[in-house]
C-alpha cells in the first residue's frame, strides 16, 4: 500500500529566504508523484509532478521539486518565496497500476512574512 | 478546455436539515469523479469516486451519499446534516485513476 508523509505541518519563512517542503512516500511499485498548492478557500493547483524522465522537476511559480528513489522523498524547494506563495502545500503518490488513485499527505502551511 | 464548476460556493445549514452540493465537468469525457472534505487542520478527506454513471465507491462510512446522474455530473447529499459534517467540500476529476487530479473551487459548509 502506498503512503504519503509531510514531515512538517507548518512553515515559516521570511520573503526572499529560500524554502524547502519535504515529503516521504512508501510505495512498492512505481510511482508518480505530485504538489499541489491550495490558497485560502479556493481549490487545489497542481504546481509540478514527477511521472517519469528526469528527477529534477520545474513547475510554476518558481516551485521545483526532485524525486529521490532511493531516499523516497519528493522534497519541493524554492530559492525565494513571496508572501504570495503563502498556503496550504499538499504531496501526493499514486502508482502506475490501474486502479490507484491519488493519496494525499496531510498537508504543510507555509506562511511567508516580511 | 477542461473546466469544472462547484455550487454553492458557501453554505449555512442547520443540523438535520438535507444537504446537495452539485458539481460538473466541461469538456471532457468519461471523467473519474471524486468528492473530497477538508475539515479543519484534517487533510483532505476522500468520500467518494465514480468511474461511471451510476457507479460510485464510497471510502467512509457516514451520513453522506453521493450520485452521478449523469457523465460529468456528480451530486454530494445528506439526508440529515450532522455538525461534524461542517468543512470544506471539493470534488475532482481526472481521465485516468492515478495521474493529476483537476480540483473545482469548493464548497464551504457550516453546520449550525
């Protein structure tokens, strides 16, 4: 069975400083891997996703995110945010086996302050 | 274009009375269906999903059911609201079980 952890529920960072949101999956097939952003009462965005090729993914608003297999993980950075980029982060895996959906980590709160 | 569309957008409901929520894709065919809730600091919650008209999967026990009258239309009820039924409701649709989901707007209910 598959797993999504974010290892932090809330972030803050200053404007300009560089962030790292991280995230952990279990899974014993292969996977995709995706970030979604959610800002205040809205729905979600996809920001990038990983479903094969190369581990360093780019996606908009700056986010990139690298798959590391042999950690698990799917960390999301951005070299400097705006308070803009303030919201809800949120990591999913699925696998590519019919019939896996989407699960969803728990989420991470980035709040980005002057 | 792909676009799918969520009413109400904001809800107050008294507890015990019945509850609809309405969402539909555009420009797309045979969706995957999925109707989420986020409840305060919660995650996202899945309800259900649907691969067809008619055809729907609940994955929690509750007061809540949910139809797919037709292709790109799914229906979230209840026949009597609960207060732990308050939160945030969004469905979702992809082409195929796995990849990228597309999230509509939300739907806010409050349960008083």
């Amino acid at each position: 069975a598959q797993s999504v952890t974010q290892l932090d529920s809330q972030v803050p960072v200053f404007e300009e400083a560089p962030v790292e949101l991280r995230c952990n999956y279990s899974s014993s097939v292969s996977v995709y891997l995706f970030w979604y952003v959610q800002y205040p009462n809205q729905g979600l965005q996809l920001l990038l996703k990983y479903l094969s090729g190369s581990t360093l993914v780019k996606g908009i608003n700056g986010f990139e995110a690298e798959f590391n297999k042999s950690q698990t993980s799917f960390h999301l950075r951005k070299p400097s945010v705006h308070i803009s980029d303030t919201a809800e982060y949120f990591c999913a895996v699925s696998g590519d086996q019919a019939g896996t959906a989407l699960i969803f980590g728990k989420g991470t709160t980035l709040s980005v302050s002057s | 274009s792909q676009t799918i569309h969520q009413w109400p957008a904001t809800l107050v409901q008294p507890v015990g009375s019945p509850l609809s929520l309405e969402c539909t894709v555009e420009g797309t065919s045979n969706p995957n269906l999925y109707w989420y809730r986020q409840a305060a600091g919660r995650g996202l919650q899945l309800l259900f999903y649907s691969v067809g008209i008619g055809q729907i999967s609940s994955e929690v026990p509750q007061n809540l059911s949910a139809s797919r009258p037709q292709d790109r239309q799914f229906i979230l009820s209840s026949k009597k609201l609960l207060l732990s039924d308050s939160g945030f409701y969004l469905c979702a649709w992809d082409q195929r079980e796995g990849l990228e989901q597309f999230f509509g707007p939300g739907t806010r209910l409050t349960v008083l």
